[in-house]
C-alpha cells in the first residue's frame, strides 16, 4: 500500500511539476548565461585547477565532493533501470535534462559561492543561506534543509546501500536473508569510520578515489565499445527511434523514456536540486562565478561521460533488458558477462563498492553542512555523534528493503528539494547573471578577476565579497 501511495505521488510530481520546473528553468537559464555550459567549457577545465589558500578548499575538492555524490549508485542502477522501464529513448532525454540542467547548476552554484559563509575551518553555505536571504525569513530554509536532511541522509543513502548489495546477488554466496545485512553493516561501519574524522577526511577520501573510480570506469567503457562497435549503429537508431516514439510516450507517459529519462537523469547529476551548492560554497575562489563554471563541468562528467558509459556497456552487449526495476542489478551483469566473461560482474561489483562508498560520503557531507544551519553554528560533539550513529544505522537498514520502495521514497524526496530550490534560484538568478557578465568583463579585459558584492549590486549582506 505504501508503495502504492509514493507511485501515484512519484507519477504526478514528474509529469507536471518537476518537467516544468526543470525544463523551462533549465531552457531559461541557457538562454539568459547565452549556452554558457557551451560556450565557456573551455573556462570550467581552467576553473578546476585554481589553487586556494593552504587552509581552504581548492576548486577541484569542492568539484570531487559534489561528484561523489553525483556520480554514485545512480550512474550504474539507476541508468539500467531507466533503461529496463523506460527503454533505449530514456538516454537521449538523460543527456537532455543534463545540458540544460548545467545552466541551473551553474546559477545554483554561484548563488552558492555570493552567499557563502566563513567559518573557523574555511568557507560554507548552500541554498538554505541563499533563501533565507531572498524571503528574508528562516522558514522556508528550514524547510528546505529537513527536505535535504531527509533525502540524502536517509533517503539517498539506504538506496545507495541497496543498490550496493544487490550487485552480490549473481554469486553463489548469496542468501536474500542474511547477506544484505552483511553489505550494510560493513558499509555501514566504513562509512562511520570517514565521519569520525569530519569534513576534512571526507574530503581527502572523495578526492582521491572520485577521479581513479570515474577514469576506470570510463575506459572500461570505452573498450567494450569498442569490442562490440559493430553494435553501436543500431544502439544509436534504438535511442533516438525511441526517444521520438510519441505514440507509445503519451500512450503511457508516467512509465515513458522521457518520464525514466528525467527521473534518472535528474537522480544522478541532481542540477536543480539544491544539494551540489553545499559543495560549492566551500571552494576558496577569487570570483563565485568560477566555482558555477566548475559545478557545470561536474554535470557532464556524471550524465555524458559516466552514465552514457553504463548506457553503452549495456546496450551494445546484446541481453535485452528486463521490464522490472528490481533487476536492474543483474541486467549489468549479464550484459558485461557477455562481453567480459567472469571478469564483468566483479569489475561492476567493485565499481559499485566505490560508487556507493563515495556517493555515502558526498552525501552525508551535505547533510553535514545543513545541520550546522539548522544549529545556526557548528554543533557539539555529542551532536555529532549521534547523527554520525544515526547516518550508519539508516545506511545497514537500507540494505534489506524493497527496491521499488527505495526508489520512490528518494524520488518524492529529492523533488521536494528541487520543487523549494528551483524558483528561489529562478528569483535570484539575476544576481548569478550579473556575477557572469563581471566576470567576461574582466576576462575579456585582462584585468585581475576578483569580485565584490558591489559590483553587481547585490542588496543583500554577505560574509566575504564586501
């Protein structure tokens, strides 16, 4: 029954609201950046390498913290369950909500970086600063953190867990009775280990092991394309024959490629939602602008580069895909077996163990900075600890429920935070427009790039750029 209840919720929250929030925001921040994501690429491979001070967050920590909780679980099950469900078209309308998803990354981020705050450890923030300061009240910022509390500290994480075990499930050893509960109490534990140290261990572990999984996988990608190329004609025809089948969309939209398509899209490069900001506000960059120009990059890394990877690995194999969401899992596997022999499944089950591993990182990172919001200062370590307790508990229990219940309660959740943050940055989007034009200016000029609050007439106080 409650699964029931989340689907009918889930069905209308993506056919009406959340298209038209993440669409039309997305086409409106494109035009109005002028196709920045586009045209300024170069920028945001040269942003990525900007150092900081000695003590802050670099650019690319705060780019490997957001991509660790980008690209995570979502970019192998969650692609083959878009695939599964929604059929080959879902990747085309996946690398759709990912372009013009870049633009609303961009002005999220940089809102982000223009409202930050500096603290005894470095810089922080995120889209509870940014609202506050556009209604001028703590109320709808309240709500928007237990939203994200919600969604990546419970939600997020037991689907991460989940999804982890069930790549297990192909070997002998396992028993749906008692090895699910094995995975979560060992993630689980691994996991508390990283949060004892706080922020700085969670960053220094996603900073090393985001660009070894991310490579790794993608090579992989590249070579069983390569293997299978004679496939990749007819995977191309499927994807684009499928993503333009109007007649069977609108025949059964909720269960459509673009519907699947948007869902998982959106789950794995979250632009739009308000998460990868927390990330953001703690880079140590001279203009908030470079760090939005970063975020943008962090998108396409995780739709175009890592979920097309798992796309293709699957689809030029040749096993056709289930109609269940729940072997997702097992559809990976077969489908790199086909290629790889026995090596397949043990290279996805490792590629899932750090996915997953870093995704819980990433974010258990975010729930991190919004408590200190919701404290209105760093909490006690008793604090702490009890949440540290809490977030290892949820992530054992996530290993042992229902795939399809999972999936709709991290849906519901993660619109819940898109439907608050998407017309705030709408709202304010100006200012991020404004930092953009200061920052081509000056570009453009030679001249040194820095940046204060004054400079595009930003109303409002801030913590650093006065």
């Amino acid at each position: 029954m409650l699964e029931k209840i989340i689907g009918v919720a889930n069905d209308a929250l993506y056919s009406y609201v959340l298209i038209i929030l993440l669409v039309l925001g997305g086409i409106y921040f494109t035009v109005r950046t002028r196709f920045a994501q586009i045209r300024l690429l170069g920028q945001q491979f040269r942003s990525v390498t900007e150092k900081s001070d000695k003590n802050g967050v670099s650019s690319f920590q705060a780019l490997m913290v957001s991509t660790a909780s980008r690209v995570g679980t979502g970019n192998i099950i969650g692609v083959a369950t878009a695939l599964c469900v929604g059929g080959f078209g879902s990747v085309f309308w996946m690398w759709v909500i990912a372009i013009i998803g870049a633009a609303s990354a961009f002005v999220e981020s940089t809102l982000a970086q223009i409202y930050k705050k500096r603290g005894k450890d470095g810089f922080y923030g995120g889209p509870a600063y940014y609202i506050e300061a556009a209604t001028r009240k703590r109320s709808l910022a309240i709500i928007f953190s237990v939203f994200l509390i919600l969604t990546y500290g419970i939600g997020f994480n037991m689907l991460a867990s989940y999804n982890l075990q069930s790549t297990f499930s192909s070997y002998s050893f396992y028993s749906a009775s008692y090895t699910p509960w094995i995975v979560g109490a060992v993630i689980a534990l691994l996991v508390g280990y990283c949060l004892i140290g706080g922020g700085k261990r969670l960053i220094s572990v996603t900073t090393l092991l985001v660009p070894i999984m991310g490579a790794l996988y993608i090579i992989v990608a590249l070579i069983l394309c390569i293997i299978n190329a004679r496939a990749l004609p007819d995977v191309f025809r499927q994807i684009f024959v499928g993503a333009f089948d109007f007649k069977a969309i609108f025949g059964g939209f909720t269960g459509s490629c673009i519907m699947y398509g948007i869902k998982r899209g959106l789950f794995s490069n979250e632009a739009g939602v308000g998460s990868a900001p927390n990330a953001s506000a703690s880079a140590d960059v001279s203009h908030p602008v470079k760090q939005g120009l970063v975020q943008m990059l962090s998108v396409f890394i995780d739709t175009i580069l890592v979920c097309s990877a798992t796309a293709f690995m699957c689809m030029t194999s040749g096993v056709t895909p289930p109609d269940s969401s729940a072997e997702a899992a097992s559809y990976v596997q077969r489908s790199l077996s086909a290629t790889l022999g026995d090596i397949g499944p043990i290279f996805i089950t490792v590629a899932m163990v750090l996915f997953a591993f870093t995704t819980l990182l990433g974010n258990l990172y975010y729930v991190d900075k919004t408590i200190n919001y919701l404290c209105g200062k760093e909490p006690s370590k008793t604090v702490r600890n009890v949440y540290y307790i809490i977030a290892s508990i949820v992530i054992f229990i996530g290993a042992g429920l229902s795939a399809d219940l999972l999936w709709g309660v991290a849906d519901i959740l993660m619109g819940g935070m898109t439907i608050i943050n998407m017309p705030i940055i709408l709202y304010l989007g100006k200012y991020a427009f404004r930092a953009l034009r200061d920052y081509e200016k000056k570009l453009k000029s030679g001249e040194k790039i820095t940046f204060n609050k004054n400079d595009i007439g930003l109303p409002h106080e801030t913590d650093h750029w006065n």
